[in-house]
C-alpha cells in the first residue's frame, strides 16, 4: 500500500506535465483508477502532444510513424546525447563518483556484471595438445602488464 500511496501523486505530477497545468491530476474528473489510466493517459499525451516543446523532433523525424519506431528514434536519440555527453565528461563524473560516492560507484560496477553467465567447460587443459598449452602460455596477454586506466 505505501507504493501505491507514493505512485499516485507521481501519476497527478506527470498528467500535470503532460497537460501543461500543474492542477490537471487535481482535478476530481483526473482522478482515473488503475484500470483506466494507462488507455486516459495516452489519449491525454496524444491531445497535448503538440503543446510539448520536446516531441517536435520527434515528429519531425518520424511523422506518423508507429509507436515502435518512434521509441526506436527516442531511444537512438537519448543513447546519442547519452554518448557525447561522457565524451565530455564521463570519465571525470565516474572518478568522482568513486570517490566521493563509493557505494554508489560499486553498485554501478555490479549493474555492469551480467546476473548469469554460462561457462562451458570442454576438457581444459587436458584436452590441449602440447603445442596449444605452450602457445597459450606464450600469448602476449600473459606476457603483458597489466592495463592501467587514467581517469
């Protein structure tokens, strides 16, 4: 019940933004229930589409494109900005981040690791010839320093 409780002024907030009225969510005939939201929501956000400064690029690059391909755009277009904004940045924020914030830094690094990962294993080092151990011992990866990163 306190996710519900904490969700719906959240609902209020965001049907205020989308309808350019910080009141809109107050008003008793906003007031939808569960069920009804998410079909009221996107008639909302299709009404006052033309209102958001934001989705004119979005129309612009895909006018009357389906749903799908427009998310498509959004998202190419927020992984683009994404990508020249730690260009700019990102490795000064991850330094920071490090230290300043370690707990934050080490649960990001977590994020990072796959959940699951599938090792196969086919007979190791018993199944390698001689001449494929010694080649795997001679590969320059052994053989090198670690890599130092600068940040």
């Amino acid at each position: 019940m306190m996710a519900h409780a904490k969700f719906e002024p959240e609902v209020r907030a965001l049907q205020g933004v989308v309808a350019n009225n910080p009141y809109y969510g107050e008003q008793p005939e906003n007031l939808w229930s569960a069920k009804k939201r998410p079909k009221l929501m996107v008639k909302l956000i299709e009404k006052c589409l033309s209102q958001i400064p934001e989705t004119e690029q979005i129309k612009i690059g895909n006018p009357g494109g389906s749903p799908e391909a427009t998310r498509r755009l959004v998202n190419k277009a927020f992984l683009e900005a994404l990508a020249e904004d730690f260009r700019q940045g990102g490795a000064q924020a991850i330094a920071k981040v490090r230290k300043e914030q370690p707990a934050a830094y080490m649960k990001i690094c977590a994020l990072l690791v796959p959940r699951e990962m599938k090792v196969e294993h086919s007979g190791g080092v018993k199944a390698m010839s001689d001449e494929q151990i010694e080649a795997a011992e001679n590969t320059p990866f052994h053989d090198s320093p670690p890599h130092e990163v600068k940040l």
